[in-house]
C-alpha cells in the first residue's frame, strides 16, 4: 500500500510539472505587441537588401520564394513559436549564404513581416534569443 501511495504522488506530481512547463512554454502571443515599430522600420531596410530579390519587394513572393504576407504565410506557421520561426529564417536566410545577418537583423525582419502581417507593435523590441522566443506563440487568429 505505502508503494502504491509514493507511486501516485510521483505521478501526481509529474503531471503538474509538466502541465506547469507546457504553459511556461507559450506564455504570450504575436497579439501582445512582441515588436516595435522602429525595429520593424529597420527591418523593411534589411528585407529590401537581402530577402526581397527572391520575395517581391511586396512580399508576394516570386519563382520558387514563397510569399511572406497573407493568409498562406499566416496560415504555414500558425501553432508554431515565434522562436521557431526566428530559427528557421536565421538557418535557412537568405537561401544563398544563410546566417549572414546578425540577430538583430534577424529579428528586424521578423518585425517587419509581423507588421506586414497585421500583428500589432508594442513598446519592447522583439528579442534575439530563440529561447526566449519560443515562449510567444504564433496565433493566426486574435485570441
């Protein structure tokens, strides 16, 4: 009976760290206001330089760059982390020579096309850490 009783409350409190953890994980929103609008300026200048050859000055998209505004861009990341989609421009962007911003830019980009995607500025400038990122959660719709 007293192995029974230790392996519930093992269980038990399992159960609450994880549920505790998989909160903390997402604990806010792009409709919190994650970037701010200067950054986002700043942004636009790095996306005409480096991204919008193979993305469209409009952010339409061209050839084989898919479009970076819209329901399908949107859509494509809904669920995932801000943090996800920070890592996967900064690994993979620009196609040729990856990585050749510094976070910052990176992050300014990501402002830009969170701008250019309707999600509201706020006051603090969106961070350059993945981990921190990943505790914002990319929403299509308003909660």
């Amino acid at each position: 009976m007293r192995i029974l009783t230790r392996l519930v409350f093992v269980s038990s409190a399992a159960a609450i760290l994880f549920a505790g953890a998989a909160a903390a994980q997402t604990s806010s929103s792009v409709w919190a206001g994650i970037y701010t609008e200067e950054q986002a300026q700043r942004g636009a200048q790095d996306f005409i330089q480096v991204c919008a050859s193979c993305h469209g000055a409009g952010l339409g998209g061209s050839g084989e760059a898919p479009a970076l505004s819209g329901g399908q861009f949107v859509s494509d990341f809904d669920g995932q982390t801000v943090g996800d989609i920070f890592d996967r421009i900064r690994t993979t962007m620009p196609q040729s020579a990856p990585g050749v911003l510094s976070r910052d830019q990176y992050a300014e980009v990501l402002a830009f096309l969170l701008k250019a995607n309707g999600f509201p500025a706020g006051k603090t400038e969106l961070d350059t850490s993945s981990e921190t990122l990943k505790a914002i959660s990319f929403e299509a719709n308003k909660p």
